[in-house]
C-alpha cells in the first residue's frame, strides 16, 4: 500500500466557458474530459490536464452557474501549483501572464523552488514553480523533513524588494507557449490550511505514510508552520503542503467559486484502494464507499480539519470512452445517465472548446 503522488484536483467555477477559455487559451491546458457532476448530473465537470489527462496533472471543475464566491480558511485550500523546469520558463509565463491583464506576484524565491502567483476569474490562486533546486539544499537526502528549518532571513529580505520584483520579467512578448515553458507533468503541489500541524501530520504522514520532506514556516507569515509531504524523496507532483493557522484567529474556508471541492491522491488499484479503506476506517475515519468515476474509482475522506480528501485509482483513465485525438469535444455521460441526454443537454449551456495545440510534455 503507497499513494503515488497526487491524482487530481477539483474546485467550483460559476462560469464554464470563461473557465474553459483560462485554461485553454492563457495556460495551454488540454481539455481532455466534458462530463457532468455524477452526483448532480445537471451541472458540468470538467477536467484539464496533459494530452491525456495522466494522474498527478488533472485540475477539474463542478460548474455551479453564478456560484457565489468561496473564501479559504481551515478546511480549505489555499492555492495549487503547476510545474515549470527552469526559471527562464518562470520568467516568460510571468511575461505571457501579464501580457494577457493579470497581475502576477512575483518571483519569489521560495528557498526549494522560485515561483509566481497570479488568480483564475474565479479568484483561485494559482502558481508556478520551478523544480527546484529542491530539498537538499538545507538537508542531507537521508535526513529531509526530520528537522526544523528556518526560512534563510537574507532570502526574507530579499523578497521584500517588491520594486525590484516587479522588474523582473522576461524581456519580449510571449504570445506562444514555447517548449521550455511546458507545464511538466502538471502539478507542483496543493498548499492547504490546517489547525493544528502536529495532527496534519498524524494523518498524512503516519497514516497514509506520505514523507514529511520539509518542515519550516511559512516564507511570507514565518509564525505560521509549514510542512510539506510528498513520495520517496519529495519530487514534484506528489507534495501536499499544510499552512498552520490559529483557529481564534482564522476563520473556517467557505465552499463557493475559486474554492477546492476536493482534492486526489493516487493509489495503485481497486485492491489497494479497498485496503486503504479499512485502514482509514479503522483509524476511525469516515470514508465513503468505493464509487465509479468511470476514469478512476475513489473514495472519500477528510483530514482532521474536515477537508475532503479523495483516494483515486490511477486507472482506467481518459481514453476508456473516446480516443486521445478527440479528447474533450464531446459530452461525454456515464451509462447510467445517457438515457437522460436529451434532458442534460438542455440543462447545460452549450461549450466552445478549442482545439488543442499545446505543447507536449517532455
């Protein structure tokens, strides 16, 4: 029994097209599956990824029409990351970013990795990150995460430069995605909001077994801990980072557009998926049955702050139902639900999704 690293994400935005549109056109995201909500088949569920939508690089969305904003807090989300190898690549999405009117923070040197931050329409906060240079650089390999680190007080100083931050960009237009800008292998990581870290780590670290890779503060709140847990040696793609905050003086998150429904980790198969589902409910935790996504089964759970957490199996995946050239034109429904098609589809405003161009992973 091991989680792989993370599966998906999935969050609420109050307007599909427009949603549809970001993550296409801005970020070069593949729309790789047009379904529904399985639980509420009158409202969109739409994935992004990868040409084929691999685990560990799926963001996904419910769609609840002029949704009322979400607000993070304990329980919640706080922003996800994407990938980029390099800081060059950092440095064009910063430029391609503000070239299409968002205001993008950053960068910011953030000790492990370089990174931006910059909001979708629905107000999600997104960033990018660079690979590394990784956890070594404060730690021997053997001994990550098993120590308190600090986070450097120059680097502190440093990113308190706000004028010379903002200079900082890559000098041309970026009207393209070019291939050093690729977003590789989708995320970085998932940042969450917990209460009480010590606990945080009782459930992702002993529990699920993930390794505590870092154990520092928060760069921007150095009051405030901040623990990473990833797989094997932490490599990107697997990490989930907690943010400690005090409950008398931060409020709980608030589901509504821009905020994370949930998010996935990946397990191997339905067997082990089964065997983490005893194991959680003999910790005492609620988990739901093993339920039939189509391209993945899952179950569901919550971390100690009520979060929900979804176990997700790797397989069977995207190209179950239509082939890789045609991934995302269609509205594609379980077979429990196509006898209700013609009733669905007059529900659900009509999509324009472009057609995929993006640039391959390496």
């Amino acid at each position: 029994m091991k989680i792989l690293g993370i599966h998906h994400i999935t969050l609420i935005t109050a307007n599909a097209q427009r949603n549809v549109d970001f993550y296409t056109r801005v970020l070069g995201q593949r729309m790789i599956k047009k379904t529904v909500n399985f639980d509420a088949p009158g409202y969109y569920h739409l994935y992004f990824g990868d040409e084929t939508g691999r685990p560990g690089t799926a963001i996904t969305f419910f769609e609840i029409p002029d949704s009322a904003p979400g607000r993070s807090g304990i329980g919640g989300t706080h922003h996800f990351a994407l990938r980029v190898q390099d800081y060059n690549g950092l440095l064009k999405w910063k430029r391609r970013l503000t070239d299409f009117g968002l205001e993008v923070s950053g960068p910011y040197d953030r000790h492990y990795f370089k990174s931006i931050y910059f909001n979708d329409p629905d107000g999600t906060i997104l960033e990018i990150a660079t690979d590394g240079p990784g956890w070594t650089v404060d730690e021997e390999t053997d001994k990550i995460g098993t120590e308190y680190k600090a986070p450097p007080e120059a680097m502190m100083v440093n990113n308190r430069d706000e004028n010379r931050i903002r200079g900082e960009t890559w000098p041309e237009p970026v009207p393209d995605i070019t291939s050093d800008m690729a977003l590789m292998d989708g995320m970085h990581h998932i940042s969450a909001i917990g209460s009480d870290i010590e606990r945080t780590h009782a459930f992702f670290g002993e529990l699920l077994g993930m390794r505590r890779v870092k154990q520092t503060s928060n760069f921007d709140d150095p009051n405030s801990a901040h623990w990473y847990w990833g797989v094997d040696d932490g490599k990107p793609g697997t990490l989930i980072t907690y943010f400690e905050r005090d409950p008398k003086r931060t409020r709980r998150a608030e589901m509504g557009a821009g905020q994370t429904h949930h998010f996935a980790l990946a397990v191997k198969d339905e067997d082990e998926q089964q065997q983490w589902r005893e194991k959680l409910i003999r910790a005492g935790f609620r988990v739901s049955p093993i339920m039939d996504r189509i391209y993945f089964k899952s179950i569901y759970t919550n971390d100690p702050d009520g979060h929900i957490v979804e176990l997700a199996t790797v397989g069977p995946g995207f190209l179950i139902d239509e082939d890789e050239a045609e991934l995302g034109q269609k509205l594609m429904l379980p077979p429990w639900y196509e006898d209700r098609r013609p009733a669905i589809e007059q529900i659900l405003t009509p999509l324009t999704t472009p057609e995929w161009n993006g640039v391959k992973v390496r």
